[in-house]
C-alpha cells in the first residue's frame, strides 16, 4: 500500500507565487480557497484500487484495514482450553460492572440537569415549527463494515440495474416512512443527497431533535451564540470533520474487548478516573476532554488555537481511544475537526512524537492535548504526515499561514460564527 503522498501541482503553485507582487493578498486569498488535498477523488492509500471512497480520505476497505474500531491490542479473544475446566480463560466481570455502576451515578446528576435545559427550551424552539413527523428517537448507526465484508463485495461485484426505479420520484411520504428508520447520522447523509431531501427533512424534523442530537455527538460543544437552526449547525460541525467512518467509531463508542486482569483494569479505572476530575477542576486553558461511555475508553477532547498562530479564535475536536494496555501503551489521537498542518494527516491522524516513539507512562490525556496545542504553534517539518504542507510551510510561510487561517474560519469557529442557513 502507498504511504502519504504530496500533492503534486502544489509545487508548481508556490513558484508560481511572487511574494513582491501588488496582488499579494488576492493571490493567498485565491490559493486558499482552492486548496485541496491530493487524490481527492479517490483513496490516497489504494489510489482508488479498492473502489470509490465517496469523497473520505479513504476508502471503506483501506478504512477497516487501517484503522478498525478495535485495534489488534485489544481484539484478543479468550480461547478456552481443551480440558473440561475453562480455568482463568474468562476475565472477571464484577469489577467492569462496579465501574460502570459508580460512573453512571456519578453523571446522574448532569444527565438529569442536561435533560431539564432541553425541556424547559423545547417551548420556545417549537414555536412557529411544524410539528415533527419523524419519531424523535433515532436508532443507533450501524457498526462500520469490517475488511471481511469488503472483501467479499471485492469477489462478487454487483452488476448495476439500470432498469430501478428511481427513489427521487418517491412520494414525501414514502420518503418519511424510510427516514423513519434512519439514524441520525445517516439521516444527515440523506440530507447531502440531494436539496430536495435535505428540504423535507428540515420540514418535518424538530429544532428540538437536531440540538439533542449535537449535543450528543458533541459534548464539548458550547452554545456561545444564538443558534437560528440546529439543524445546520449539526450539520457544520458533520461537515467539518475528515472522516465520516471515524464519526461513526465515535458515536458508537465501542465496548474494550480482550483478555484483561482484574487488577490491571482496576488500576486502568482508577487512573482514568482521576484524569477525569483533573479536567474537570485543574484543566488548563485552552483544552478540554470528556469521556463518551462508561469504561472511559472512549473520549472527545478539544483544543484552542493558540493565540498567535494563524489557528487562533478556532476549536478543534479529538477523538481519543483509550487501550486495553493504558498507560503501557498509549492513546490514539485523531483530529475530528479539518485542520490544515504538516504533521496532520487529510484522514485526521496526528504525527506527535509522545505517542508514536517516546510515550511515558507520566503523560495524561491532558498533556497529550497541551503538547498538540503546542504543535500547532511549532510544526515538525523534517517528518511530516503530509510533506505537501511541510514544503509549503518552509518555502512562504505567508502563504501557509493563509491557508490554516482560513480553514479554521471555515471549519473550527462554528460557536462563535453559527453557519449561514443553506438556500
């Protein structure tokens, strides 16, 4: 498989560039609003040999080989033995149930709290909305598909029937009943289908279910301000990450599994645990993390830009997995939000030296965080994850510097700046 690649006309595009000219500013505008990753179109690992990736930055193959929602650490299977006694071959399950038990009382009180906000607002989001059609509650995305399934589609092709019929003609109602069974998720991906879709689902869909439903897949999200449509803004903040199947892992925060002693998952919860109340009592300023379930093995984190840097005003989403082996081994760290940096890869992957070589078992997830803010200030250009952007950030720093600023504006500042109502 091919590793990243570099952009091939950008080069062509910096000599191009006269820094002496009068249009300088025209000129950096102009290149930062056309910038666009290399192989776009296609897989930029497989290069579109596994099929199309549907604009992602990689396709659903190379996704599931890559990066799988449970990492070979942890998908150790217990394999009973041949003997009539199973011995230690099944781990406890006392001490994970404790732990979940303790978690969920201790967030009572904010879930009870959160769901009291919604209630006392939904009066005064309804007002001049039509009634939602579609039932509030959603069901949960499905699992992405694993390399076993691609496969099988790789050996047995389907052969397009151009005789279907066309579901654009369907009827609104029709339409509904099989909203109805989508998530949503795959609702907002209905939505990217076509306008006349996205304008039935903003009809017959509440302000109400939309803001329940960014605050879910959002928890560090902080309403700064007034928000005239939750439905675009979920729909930014979707719009705004690398990759889709990455928000998918997220969302449906995937039990740890594997061989685990008692004792080691104890110490695991325990740190964990004191990580949590750090962030919550002694964070400091400029970054953030929450846990998304119960075994704290999954968990959104968030960074300012630092002030300075062609990065500031904006607020970048993480997605944190926590391994079986923590703190033995450490964390991977991926950027959800789109963010234009030498040592970020176009699939989210962050090229830091504390968790690919020099991991410590005296780093936290809060120091993770602080030390990617501080990358963001100083980038690594003598090994980078997208070499495109490390020549550009050394040969005109202006004109990198342009292109960071303006994808944090487009995609980083949606709190303070709430997207524009689509036509």
């Amino acid at each position: 498989m091919a590793t990243y690649n570099a952009k091939p006309d950008l080069g062509d595009q910096m000599n191009d560039y006269d820094s002496d000219s009068s249009d300088t500013v025209e000129k950096l505008k102009n290149f930062s609003d056309n910038f666009v990753f290399s192989n776009l179109s296609t897989c930029w690992v497989c290069n579109g040999y596994y099929g199309p990736c549907f604009g992602q930055p990689v396709c659903g193959t190379c996704h599931a080989f890559l990066f799988p929602a449970v990492t070979d650490e942890e998908a150790v299977v217990t394999q009973l033995s041949d003997d009539e006694d199973s011995g230690n071959d099944e781990p406890p399950q006392n001490s994970a149930e404790q732990n979940s038990e303790r978690v969920e009382e201790e967030d009572d009180g904010e879930v009870e709290d959160e769901d009291d906000d919604e209630d006392a607002d939904t009066e005064e989001e309804e007002d001049g909305v039509d009634h939602m059609e579609i039932a509030f509650d959603r069901p949960r995305p499905n699992p992405p598909r694993n390399l076993n399934h691609f496969l099988e589609q790789l050996s047995a092709p389907r052969i397009a029937d151009r005789n279907a019929s066309r579901i654009e003609v369907f009827p609104v109602e029709v339409l509904l009943k099989i909203f109805s069974y989508l998530d949503d998720i795959s609702l907002w991906n209905a939505s990217e289908v076509c306008e006349q879709w996205r304008r039935i689902l903003q009809m017959h869909t509440s302000q109400t279910m939309w803001k329940k439903y960014t605050r879910e897949r959002w928890p560090l999200f902080q309403q700064i301000a007034t928000i005239p449509n939750w439905f675009d803004m979920y729909s930014a903040l979707m719009a705004s990450c690398f990759c889709r199947t990455c928000l998918i892992q997220m969302s449906l925060k995937t039990p740890q599994r594997g061989l685990q002693d008692e004792a080691s998952r104890s110490f695991k919860m325990k740190l964990l645990r004191s990580e949590v109340m750090c962030l919550k009592t002694g964070a400091a300023e400029g970054i953030d993390a929450v846990p998304l379930d119960n075994q704290l093995s999954h968990w959104q984190g968030s960074i300012l830009g630092p002030p300075g840097s062609p990065y500031e005003g904006g607020k970048f989403f993480l997605y944190i997995v926590i391994p079986q082996s923590y703190p033995m081994l450490p964390p991977t760290v991926r950027f959800l939000t789109k963010i234009v940096h030498p040592n970020v890869s176009r699939h989210g992957d962050v090229g830091i030296d504390i968790i690919q070589h020099n991991w410590s078992l005296a780093l936290t997830i809060s120091k993770i965080l602080l030390s990617v803010q501080s990358l963001l200030t100083d980038p690594f250009t003598e090994i980078c994850m997208e070499p495109a952007l490390g020549r550009l950030y050394d040969a005109d720093r202006s004109k990198f510097e342009a292109l960071a600023r303006n994808w944090t504006w487009k995609y980083a500042m949606h709190e303070v700046i709430p997207p524009l109502p689509l036509s």
